[in-house]
C-alpha cells in the first residue's frame, strides 16, 4: 500500500488491549501508533485477499 496522507484518529482501547499492544510494539521496536497501523493495515490486506478468492 501506498503511503497516503496521515489523519489523527482518537481510539479508545480497554487497558489490557492497550497494554498488549504497547508491549508488542516495543518488542517490534516501533510506537504504539505506528504498531496499531501495521496490524490494522495487515488485516484489511487479509480480508480483501479472502474477498479475492470467495469472488
């Protein structure tokens, strides 16, 4: 995917998602934003490669 112009999106997120999250991302050496894009990013890839193969 093309790197697009950004927008500031407020999330909430339960605490333990959050904290997930904050872990998983310093183990991947990233911020928690851009942690959150990457998996964000990965499952719409995910899901249009499905809608892909069902059409």
């Amino acid at each position: 995917m093309l790197e697009a112009e950004k927008k500031v999106v407020g999330v909430r997120l339960e605490d333990l998602m959050r904290t997930v999250l904050a872990n998983k991302a310093k183990q991947n050496d990233r911020s928690l934003s851009k942690e959150i894009v990457s998996r964000l990013r990965k499952s719409l890839e995910q899901e249009m490669e499905n809608e892909k193969q069902q059409a």
